[in-house]
C-alpha cells in the first residue's frame, strides 16, 4: 500500500498526519534524518494552495510515533537495511522545500536517487572488481596447473579480458559521472544507468573471478580475497530499485523524456493547456525527426565521423521511431530494455575515452572496449529494429554485420594487460592492502620473483595457494 498522508487541524493549527509502514529502507536502522515520501492528500481544503500528491519530508530520529527499530540485515554482510514504520505528525514546514513543494516529491526522489545510484552503489561495485581484477592478474602469474602457469592458459585469458574490460568501464563512468555530480548537477538517468551497469558488470567480474580461483575462492579463510565482495553482490544489485526494473522503465523511458531536445516541451504545454506552444514544439519535434533521419543515410553511406558518434546519432534517429509507441513503452518492456542496454553503452562508451584522455593509461584497450561496446549495440540495434511494425522498414540502412570476437585480438588485449604496468596501476589505485592481507603477497610474491628470496618466496607462495 501506499504511505499515505493527510491534511488535518491540531490546536487549530494545520497539521499533515502521517502513515507510514516502508521496508528495504537503506541506512534505516542508523539514521538520524530521514526522508519521507508519501501521498499527501487534503480532502478539506485546509491548505491555502491546495496542493496534493506525492511529497516528501524530513523527519528525525526520535520523532514522536516513528518507529525506526527493525534491521533486515541483508546476508548477514553488515548491510544496513530496515523498516521505518508508524503514526505520527507533522508541520507542514517539514516538507523539503515547504508547503508550496508538495507534490513534488517525484522529481525530489528522482534527484536524491542520484547519490544512492550515482555514487554509493557504484563504489561498491569499483571497489570490489578492482579488488577481484587486481588479485587475479597477480594470481595467475603464480598458480600453476598441468605445470604450467594460469596466465599462459587462453581459457583463463579470455576471462581476465572480461574482467579487466568491466572493470575499465566502471572506473571509467564513474570518474565521469563524478565530474558531472560534483560540478552540481543531479542527472538521475545516467545516475540509473550507472547503478544497474556498475554493479551488473561489477557482478560478471566476480564471477569471472570465482572461476579462476577455485577452490581458493569457494573456501572461507585467509587466501580467499573474493568471498565478502561475492556474497554481498545480490545487495547492490538489489536496492535503491531493482536492476530489472531500472533498466526495462526508467533508464530509456525517463531518458526518453529528459533527454529529448522537444518531447519533454510538448509535454509541458499539454499539462498547462498550451495549445499553441504544443503546435510549436510539435513543429520542432517534425523537424528533428526528417533532419536526424536524412542525417542518417548520409553518415552510413558517407562515414564522415568516428564510430561511435556514427552510433549516438543512429541511436536518435531510432529513439524517434521507438517514441512513436508512447505510453505503451511501459508494457512493451523488453523494447525498452534493449534500448536503455544501447543508450547505457553509449555512455559507457564515452566515459572509457574520456579515462584515456585523462590519464592515457592505454589507448590500445581503451580502443578495444569502446569497439566491443560499439559491437555490441550493434547486435541491439539489429534486434529493436526487426522487433518493429511496418516502420522497421525506413530503418533497415540502420542494420549492421555484427563483428564476432578475433582470437588473435583477445591474444593481443591480453598480452597488453599483462605488459603494460598502467593498466594493473590504474586497477589498483584506490584499493587498501594490508600488510599481512592475501593482496599484498600476492603483490609481494610477484615483485621478489626476480630477486632470489628463496624463503621469503616460499612462504609467500605457500601463503597464497593453501586454502
């Protein structure tokens, strides 16, 4: 059920009267000002601008009738999560921007969200496969199976360039995505885009990982660097609004709506009854959709632009005939998650050659990630198009050859990871390594190889491969 809440009058003082009975809360069990999104409903009329709707408001910890009490504990991982239930009152004062902001608790959340999504969530996901990434590159240096090393198998090779490649990608987007939160904006798209993509790429990594290590990555104890980072991943994915649904409503959907230079205007002008400015935007909406459509014959036939700005602009041009289904984009969910997966990507795609710019760490692995993301959108691009009506027709020139993976590329991508000391530095920074962790003799052991330690080298190695 919904929260509800209701305009009332105590001590001939209006008053909003609050039930509440939330779950899945994050922070709930330690914090001490809470956010509080209800219905807000005033059937008397009692406020002067009688305004309604969703609403939110700041309530603090010990507030009379609030009961914040209840931890759900999720896997036991120490993730704090609970209920905020009760009965209780409040001033319509307490309404994060005052009485003249109800209803607009929507926007309100949309924006919140982006610290939750933009920033909390892919931490995690950064930390643990840098954590993952970091300790495998060194460990299939060191263990050995049929006498030989891991790092010379290719099926192990084909896993650390995934898990290296997601890995780029989420240090990539979120050094971007910090830069646009901290220069004070608050885009809650991309903020979704980033939670459902860091941790769902942050999730393959640890997979990956998983496999490589074994049986050291399955058994508890002082050699296993995966395990804590492993059992925690179904929580990431699992708050601040489930991956599943981020990704089939809000990602394309509100990216739709926020990001399109007309839609958002004719919108606007319905709900205010502007007939004219709606003709007006309508007129301009016309116009974008032939300008972009005759744009993109002449790009496919002409290639006057890099690859991925080729793509960005075949992805408008089919955003305008998607958008044309309306508000049934809301039932037709795999359209819309195939979409937001191309929209996601071209972000990705974007933030990993803004990392390059930025530090130069690699441009060869850089170059063949944004190519794998390119590739891939392609496949989805193929299947949105043969998923439509008879429009799909003026966009067949849209379709591609997908590229299917080169071996000698994959040998290549890894021989670069393994040799070029930018790329393990950059997948280190920001990691803690204690001193008698498993992370830091596997550091060890690989930097004293070389040196003829004979002892040392031993129990290192022995603290490494003992389960």
């Amino acid at each position: 059920s919904i929260d509800e809440g209701e305009v009332v009058y105590i001590n001939k003082k209006p008053m909003i009267k609050i039930n509440i009975n939330k779950r899945y809360i994050t922070l709930a069990p330690v914090a001490n000002l809470m956010g509080i999104a209800f219905n807000l409903k005033d059937p008397n009329n009692i406020l002067k601008n009688h305004k309604s709707g969703i609403t939110l408001a700041l309530v603090e910890r010990e507030h009379k009738g609030l009961i914040q009490e209840t931890y759900h504990n999720p896997l036991n991982v120490g993730f704090p999560n609970g209920t905020i239930k009760g009965e209780f009152l409040i001033d319509p004062q307490q309404v994060i921007g005052g009485p003249d902001c109800i209803g607009e608790g929507w926007k309100m959340l949309m924006d919140c969200l982006s610290a939750g999504r933009g920033i909390s969530l892919p931490a995690t996901a950064n930390a643990s496969s840098k954590v993952a990434s970091f300790g495998i590159l060194n460990y299939i240096k060191i263990r050995k199976q049929f006498n030989m090393t891991l790092s010379n198998m290719e099926a192990i090779q084909e896993k650390v360039n995934k898990m290296v490649m997601d890995t780029w990608i989420i240090q990539s987007s979120i050094e971007l995505t910090n830069t646009i939160l901290d220069n004070g904006n608050s885009p809650a798209v991309i903020s979704a885009i980033m939670k459902q993509q860091t941790t769902e790429r942050g999730r393959n990594v640890l997979n990956h990982a998983m496999d490589i290590h074994g049986g050291g990555a399955i058994c508890v104890g002082h050699s296993n660097f995966l395990e804590k980072f492993y059992k925690a991943v179904p929580i990431g994915i699992t708050v601040e609004g489930s991956n599943t649904l981020t990704r089939s409503l809000i990602i394309f959907g509100q990216g739709l709506n926020k990001s399109h230079p007309y839609i958002h205007s004719i919108l606007d002008s319905i709900i205010e009854n502007k007939e004219d400015e709606c003709m007006i935007q309508f007129k301009n909406i016309v116009k974008h959709a032939l300008t972009l459509y005759v744009k993109s014959f002449y790009i496919t036939s002409n290639k006057p632009i890099n690859k991925l700005d080729q793509q960005i602009i075949h992805f408008a041009n089919l955003t305008n005939f998607v958008a044309l289904k309306g508000g049934s984009l809301k039932k037709e969910q795999m359209l819309s998650g195939t979409m937001a997966d191309i929209f996601s990507n071209l972000y990705l795609a974007l933030s990993v050659k803004d990392y390059q710019n930025k530090y130069n760490s690699s441009t060869l692995l850089t170059d063949y990630i944004v190519d794998k993301l390119i590739n891939e959108n392609q496949q989805y691009i193929n299947k949105v198009i043969d998923n439509l009506g008879y429009e799909k027709y003026l966009l067949l020139h849209l379709k591609k050859q997908v590229i299917y993976d080169n071996y000698n590329k994959e040998r290549e991508i890894f021989n670069e990871i393994m040799n070029n000391p930018n790329i393990l530095s950059e997948i280190k920074k920001n990691i803690y390594i204690k001193n008698d962790s498993i992370l830091n003799h596997l550091q060890q052991y690989n930097e004293l190889k070389s040196g003829g330690l004979d002892i040392l080298e031993d129990r290192l190695y022995n603290s490494i491969i003992n389960v």
